[in-house]
C-alpha cells in the first residue's frame, strides 16, 4: 500500500467553473489563467478541461512553449512578458502574446528583428504599483509599439490592486479610461474578482484564475456562494490513533495538552505536501466527513487532529485536509494566508489522480 496522501483533481469541476467565468463575463474572450503550474494543479494535467477557453496566461515561458509542443493552438499570453532580448524569437516563433509593462521590453521590441510579428498587452500601472506604465506614458509607448514592425497587434489592460473590494474598481478604472482615451485596442481588465463584476469592469478579454479551481477571490463571498466547485481534493487517512491523559501533549514544542482523556488522530501529510505549518490548533480537517481540528504543531509528514467529535474514527479513516466537504478558503483562513497560497504549494511528492465527475480516471 502507497502512502496514503492524493490530490484529487476534477476536471469536470473545472470545466463547470470555466463555464461560470464564460456566464459572467458574457461576449468577453476568456484567458484561463494557469501559472505557477495551474494554481499547483498540474498545467498539462488540466488543460484538457480548458478545451472551451480562448486561450491561456501564465508567466513561465518554459511551460508556454509546453503547450505549443503539446500542440496547444489556441492563444498564449505571458503575463510579465519577456525578460532578456534573447527570448523574443522563441515568443515569435510560437506564437506567444506578451506584456510589455516597461520601458525596457518597448525597447527589446523596438530593437527586435524577428521571423513573426507579435501581439502585445500594453499594461497601465492603476495603482497597483508593480507593473505597468503610468497613464500619462500608455498614449507614447501604444505610439511606439504601432509602428514597430516587431508588433502585430496591441491591446490595453491592467490588473486591479483592490478588485476584491466593494469600492476597489472605481478610481483604478477612471485612471485607465483616461489613460487609454482614444485608444482604439481591446481591453482586458478583469480577473476572477474582477470577472464577477464584469458589467461594471467591462473588457474584450478576462483573465480569471483562482475561481477556475474552486476558490474564492473575495475575503466574504464563499466559493459556493459563488457558484464555484472545488477542483483539488486533498484526502489522506488517519495512519495512527494516540490516546492521550489529561495533560499529555502532542507533537514538536508541545504545542498541544489535552485537558482530559483524547484520542488524537494522526494524519499522512505535513508541510512537506504543502499543508501550511502555520495552521494552528483549530484549524478543520474532516474525518470520516467530520469536522475535527487541528491540534499540534504541523510537521513535515504529519499533523495530528482531535477526535473528540469523530468517535468512530479508526486506523485508515478517510481525511479530507481540503477540497470537497472542506472549501481550501476555510484551511487557509484558519492558517492566515488565502486559498491561491495553499493550492499552489501542492508539493511534488504528492500522488495525483485525475477524476472527472467524481471518478478516477488515470493516474498521472
Ligand atoms: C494571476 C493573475 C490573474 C488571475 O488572478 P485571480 O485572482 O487568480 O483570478 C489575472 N491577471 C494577472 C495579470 C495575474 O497576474
């Protein structure tokens, strides 16, 4: 028998949630957002349920020019662009769209001679403050990049600091419009959050991620409050029940003494699979399809979980550390961090199987 650690990962979920990004933002051009590996789900494992996207975004040319080996037609865009001259015949040669977000890469482009023009994202800094252009040089630079014969088409967009907040779009958009008067190039604005108020974000092209995989990208509204499913699964099952005396602790540094008699269940996965070692006592877990809770520190290959609320728990009781029955946005509440954090750090070591509508399909 394997450890008995596994990510699920259900692609119909995923489809479903594609699906709700379409409804949301409808006649817009959806780009699936799949850096970082698909959000940690594995990007060649779940392209196959990005069929009815428009194309995709990410930031790793390696795994760009993946897609296109894998045959991959439809559009790809990076994210943070190029970083050194030196790559931009691989961008024309497969076809990839990039930002450009600074002075420099206008210049790489300018510079550039290359078998295939390229279509570029113009990104305007609106308040964000990492990346882009300020308004008042967008007009100059969307000049430049025009008449480079090393630009095939432009387009404009930005990426929202505050899109998850009730008021957060409002100033960045006015900043945009002005900065992007009389522009005549489509528009992306939108991300997850962001998709979810298209009517008032507006764009030709949305880039929505996080909710692709089932989680939310708001602080309140809850992953299925907004339709979403959860696309990773991370189940487990006990490998060890303790049974504890009043003041008996658990785990490295004692962080944990149970103040009566309690059986502790320990549980196949630690930081070393990417749960968060910051998940203190409390945090949920489900065993048997109950809520039991943290209790002890999170070590590299275990964490151990009170049992109180689960008597029927036994050696080989099924764990659900997120995913479905558990939304990952409650884990990583209890841990201080957001969902996208947790899926991403999916670690390699972990088993991965392929389902689709609750059934396995492959093992990958
Ligand atoms: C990551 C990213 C997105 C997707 O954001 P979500 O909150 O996951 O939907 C969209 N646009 C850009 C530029 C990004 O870097």
């Amino acid at each position: 028998m394997a450890r008995p650690l596994l990510a699920q990962i259900n692609l119909a979920a995923l489809r479903a949630n594609l699906a709700r990004a379409r409804a949301a933002a409808p006649g817009a051009k959806v780009l699936a957002v799949v850096k970082a590996n698909a959000y940690g789900h594995g990007l060649t494992r779940v392209l196959p349920a990005l069929d009815d996207a428009d194309g995709v975004a990410l930031v790793e040319l390696d795994a760009a020019s993946t897609l296109r080996e894998r045959h991959y037609t439809r559009r790809i865009l990076l994210l943070e662009g190029f970083f050194e001259e030196r790559e931009l015949p691989e961008l024309s040669q497969r076809r990839l769209a990039t930002v450009v977000h600074n002075e420099e890469q206008a210049a790489m482009l300018e510079r550039a001679v290359l078998p295939r023009a390229i279509e570029v994202f113009v990104k305007v800094n609106t308040g964000m403050n990492r990346l882009g252009f300020a308004g008042d040089k967008v007009a100059r630079v969307c000049e430049r990049l025009a008449n480079s014969p090393s630009v095939a088409a432009l387009r404009l967009m930005t990426h929202f600091a505050r899109a998850d907040e009730e008021d957060g779009v409002a100033e960045a958009l006015a900043e945009f419009d002005a900065a992007c008067r009389g522009l005549p190039y489509p528009r992306s604005l939108a991300n997850s959050a962001g998709v979810f108020r298209h009517g008032e974000v507006g764009g030709e092209f949305v880039r929505p991620g996080i909710m692709l995989y089932g989680a939310t990208p708001f602080p309140f509204d809850t992953a299925e409050m907004l339709g979403l499913q959860p696309v990773m699964t991370l189940r487990s099952e006990l490998i060890a029940i303790q049974d504890l005396k009043a003041n008996d602790s658990v785990g490295y540094g004692a962080q944990y003494t149970a103040s009566r008699p309690q059986r502790i269940g320990v549980v196949a996965c630690g930081y070393g699979d990417g749960y968060p070692r910051g998940a203190p006592n409390g945090t949920p877990v489900l065993v048997c399809g109950r809520k039991a809770r943290v209790a002890g520190r999170v070590s590299m290959d275990l964490i151990t979980v009170d049992l109180t609320e689960v008597p029927e728990a036994r050696v080989g009781s099924p764990v659900v550390l997120w995913g479905e029955g558990l939304p990952v946005d409650d884990v990583a509440a209890a841990a201080s961090t957001v969902g996208y954090e947790l899926l991403c750090a999916l670690a390699p070591r972990v088993r991965v199987h392929v389902t689709e509508v609750g059934r396995v399909d492959l093992e990958l």
